[in-house]
C-alpha cells in the first residue's frame, strides 16, 4: 500500500500530466492510505499552500528570474555572445546558430557547444535549480551559489579544450581562416562592460555576504533593466513582458514546489527516507559506492525531467541518505547540479538537445554527436569533484 502512490506518481508522468498536479495528487493519497483519515488529508491541503510559499527565501527565485528575463529582453546576452560567450539553449540558439553557420562552423560542433554550454548556466548564479536544492534541503543558498563558480569555470575552460581539439583531429568542423581583428575584439568590449559588471557585481554580494540572495537578485533585476532603458534596448513593452513572464514561469514552479510539499507529508508519513537511509546502512555498501550509483540515477531521470521537479522529487530521499554518509550537502548539491547538465544533453532524449535542435532548425541526431563528444568537459569535471571536493568547497568556506 505505501507504494502504490510512488506507483501513481510514475504513471501519472508517464502520461504526461503537469508535474505539480502528479506530485499533489499522489502525495494526497499517500497521506489518506498511511493514515486512513480524509480529514487529515483536508487539513493538510489547508495549510500546506501558505505555510511552502510564505517562505523569504524563496523571493530570490521571481527575482532572479525577472534579472535573466531582463538581461534577455534587452540584449545582454547577445553582447556576450558577440564578445565570446552563451548562455541559456533557447537563447543561444537563435543568436549563435546563425552566426555559426555563417563563418562556417558544422551543425554538430555549434549545436555541441551551444547545447553543453547552455547547461553550465545551472552552475553559475543565478542558478535557480541551485536555489531549489538550498529551499528543499535548508543549505545556505549563498554559499551553493557560490561552490558552482569554480566548477563552472573548470567546466567552461574544458569545453573550450575539447572544441579545440575536435577541430584539431577533425578541421572540416571548423573555418580555417576565421580571424578577429584586434580593434574588432576591443570594440566587443565595449558593448559588454555594463553586462560584466552586473555579473561580477552580483558576484561579489554574494560571496561577501553583504545583500541576501534575495537582495542580490532585486538589485541585479533593476540594474539589467536599468542598463536596458539606458542604451535603449529595452522598451516599456518588452519590460511588460518581461514580468508578465517572470509571473508564469514564477508560479509554475511556486506550483511545483507545492506539489513536492504535499507528497512530503506523504514521505515523511510513511518514513520510507529513514527506512532508505536504514536499510543502506545495514547493507554495509562503501558510501562511495552509494553516491556513485545516486549520480547514475540523477544522470538517467533528468534526461526525461527537467531539474527543478527532478530535485524536488528525489531531494527527500537522496539528501537524508548523502547526509547520513558524511557527504557535505553544498558538494552533493554542485554533484546534483552537475548530472542534471549531463542528463538535459544526453541521448536518448535530453531536454536541452530537443531545445536547441527546434529553435536553430538542426537535426537532433547532429545535436546528439555534438554534445555527446563535448559532453567530456562535464564528465571530466565530475570526476575532479569525486576526486577534490574542495574544488567546490574552499570557496563557500571562506565566505563570511
């Protein structure tokens, strides 16, 4: 009987209804068949609404929604990607797919780079998904912020390797005589110093403690649209616009989020993360055996789940488990974050991968040999978190 809700929850996404609804719905009959009480169930419902939202904490996700929204709406993102960078795949896609395409670059190595480096945007702030996985396990968000820079960094620079090296071994994948002037890169510099100073800015408050998360996330919302107004990229209407989609995309995941908390109850009910948690223990496994078979499946769900409903489902089992090993959490949050960005690109579905090839009109099996050749830079920076957790960690512990 304890099962049959989890049993409902997978049919449910199965057949494709919203995730919200699925993890209410069967957290809903979790609760009735471990207590045999309607009335409990009711209560629950009564209170379980105000009591996830009416959070502080969880201010920072419109917050940092409304900035990306904003920086999108009034073209810092196609600034940076004129400078040298990407960002998020459906974005990306439209501006440097064509660009790309132009000065001669094949489908599979852009669709590649554009795929695995819009995944790292999960590492760097502001990362939502890391602002879930500190909401739904009370770790610092600050701090999780923070421990994706350095990896993202390693991560970003392996990409750039690889890239390198696939033209090396095969150059028909790339220009041969594709140069930049000088005077031409000075002049991209110019265009994206309000967009670098926004990032470093934000930053910095984060890693010096002096604005919340949330603060953070206001400030960096109003300066990109500041910046946006002054250079006359963004209009009143686009601004509109903007929050009319940080509202949707907000409540979506508030909505989400809600869900994940009634079938909480449900979990915590019925105790099957303590009876995880004990029946690991008394298999007497080696607990890197354990995480390394929580990365396989945090790596296999997220190729058919995206990560915010991915780690607000498996968060209530996992995170009691990594805990009880002597894992540190922010660590095993920078780990979560890093097989979700694997899982998205991955064949044989891979959300991001389906993103990039509708928005830039590429075949998905281009998209699937480019990402799947580039995808080593993650692989590679995992193992380096295995093997140096400090590489996430040294940064966080030096915060105040």
């Amino acid at each position: 009987m304890v099962a049959l809700p989890l049993l409902v929850l997978i049919v449910a996404l199965v057949f494709g209804v919203p995730i919200a609804v699925a993890l209410a719905a069967s957290g809903m009959l979790g609760i009735y068949l471990v207590t045999g009480d309607a009335s409990k169930v009711m209560g629950i419902l009564s209170l379980a609404p105000f009591s996830t939202v009416a959070d502080y904490a969880l201010t920072t996700i419109p917050m940092f929604i409304l900035m990306a929204f904003f920086s999108a709406s009034s073209g810092l993102a196609r600034d940076l990607y004129a400078a040298a960078s990407t960002a998020a795949a459906s974005v990306m896609s439209k501006i440097a797919m064509p660009e790309m395409r132009r000065h001669g670059y094949s489908d599979e190595l852009a669709a590649g780079a554009i795929g695995i480096g819009a995944t790292l945007d999960i590492l760097i702030p502001p990362s939502i998904a890391m602002v879930i996985y500190g909401i739904a396990t009370q770790t610092s968000i600050g701090k999780l912020l923070i421990a994706g820079v350095v990896p993202g960094i390693i991560a970003g620079v392996l990409l750039a390797v690889m890239v390198y090296l696939w033209v090396v071994v095969s150059p028909k994948h790339a220009p041969s005589t594709y140069r930049v002037s000088a005077q031409e890169r000075w002049a991209s510099l110019v265009r994206i110093w309000p967009s670098l100073l926004l990032i470093l800015l934000v930053l910095v408050l984060l890693y010096t403690g002096v604005a919340t998360p949330t603060e953070v996330g206001a400030l960096g919302a109003l300066l990109a649209g500041v910046i946006g107004a002054v250079f006359g990229r963004l209009t009143f209407a686009e601004a509109i616009d903007a929050v009319k989609s940080t509202i949707r995309t907000s409540a979506m995941i508030f909505l989400i989020l809600l869900g994940a908390t009634i079938f909480g109850y449900y979990m915590a009910l019925s105790r099957i993360p303590q009876e995880v948690v004990t029946a690991v223990i008394a298999m007497e496994l080696n607990r890197w055996v354990v995480i390394i078979g929580i990365v396989v499946a945090y790596f296999v769900i997220s190729m058919f789940m995206d990560e915010i409903p991915l780690l607000l489902l498996t968060l209530q089992l996992t995170f009691p488990l990594i805990t009880s090993l002597g894992f540190d959490p922010i660590w095993f949050g920078v780990i979560s974050m890093m097989m979700v960005a694997m899982g998205l690109v991955f064949p044989p579905v891979g959300l991001v991968a389906f993103i990039v090839s509708a928005t830039a009109g590429v075949d998905l099996m281009k998209v699937y040999k480019g990402t799947s050749i580039l995808m080593l830079s993650i692989v590679i920076t995992t193992v380096l978190l295995m093997i140096f957790p400090q590489i996430a960690l040294w940064l966080p512990a030096t915060m105040r």
